[in-house]
C-alpha cells in the first residue's frame, strides 16, 4: 500500500473534508496575492474534541516540473478540549488561514487535509501567470 492509496478526494460543494483552494485564476509574475485554504465552506466541518481538521497543507508544482514543492502548511491545535471535558474549552480553532504567495512560473495549487477520524483529503487548483 502506498500513502497516496489513502488519500481521498471529491467535490468541496458536496463533501466536508474536501479542502478548498480559493487563488485567482491568473497571477501576475512575481507580485504577491492571497490564497485561502479551508475546509467546511458549503458543508460545515464539525470543529469538536472528538472530530476536528487537524492541518491544511498547501503545495505548488510548477508547469513541467517534476516535483511539488510545499507552501504552508497550517495546524489547528485547539478544539474545546478542556479539563472540564470535552467540548468545554474556552477556544476551537477553525480549518481555514490565509497565505501570501509569489509565483514565476504557472502550475497547480495542491492542497492536503487531515481529519482525526476520516483521515486525508486532496484538492487543486490550476493557476497561470503572465
């Protein structure tokens, strides 16, 4: 078995662990804009102690490149864990940041969730610069 046999993937509008890429379409060379990753956006991802995103991770592999080279990858530590009990906290982090990034080369924004319960998800998301 390989890792990637473990990796599942779908339609973010009809599946809650599906990360979401959201990056323009068209970039300008070398200029910075923002990229945002989540998952949940249509369907809410429960954010509790027992069932929680753990990290979204983003990568980009270049237009004829071999390789994908990792961008970000974001964890959510926190999910109403208390010694109270579970769900009590006072804070539950949700899956979703925002990165800056800068591209020379046109390619495909992958991205990698992991759910504690129902393991890893994929998505991506051409982008091409002028």
């Amino acid at each position: 078995m390989k890792v990637a046999d473990t990796i599942q993937s779908g339609d973010w509008k009809g599946e809650k662990h599906v990360p979401v890429i959201e990056a323009p379409e068209k970039v300008k060379a070398g200029e910075a804009f923002e990229v945002t990753l989540s998952v949940g956006k249509e369907i809410p991802h429960p954010n509790t102690t027992e069932h929680h995103i753990k990290w979204i991770q983003l990568l980009f592999k270049p237009e004829g490149g071999k390789f994908a080279y990792e961008v970000a990858k974001v964890r959510f530590e926190v999910h109403g864990e208390s010694t109270e009990g579970p769900n009590q906290g006072p804070a539950h982090a949700e899956p979703c940041a925002t990165v800056k990034v800068k591209l020379s080369k046109p390619g495909t924004f992958l991205a990698l969730s992991y759910c504690n319960i129902h393991g890893f998800w994929e998505s991506e998301r051409p982008v091409s610069v002028e």
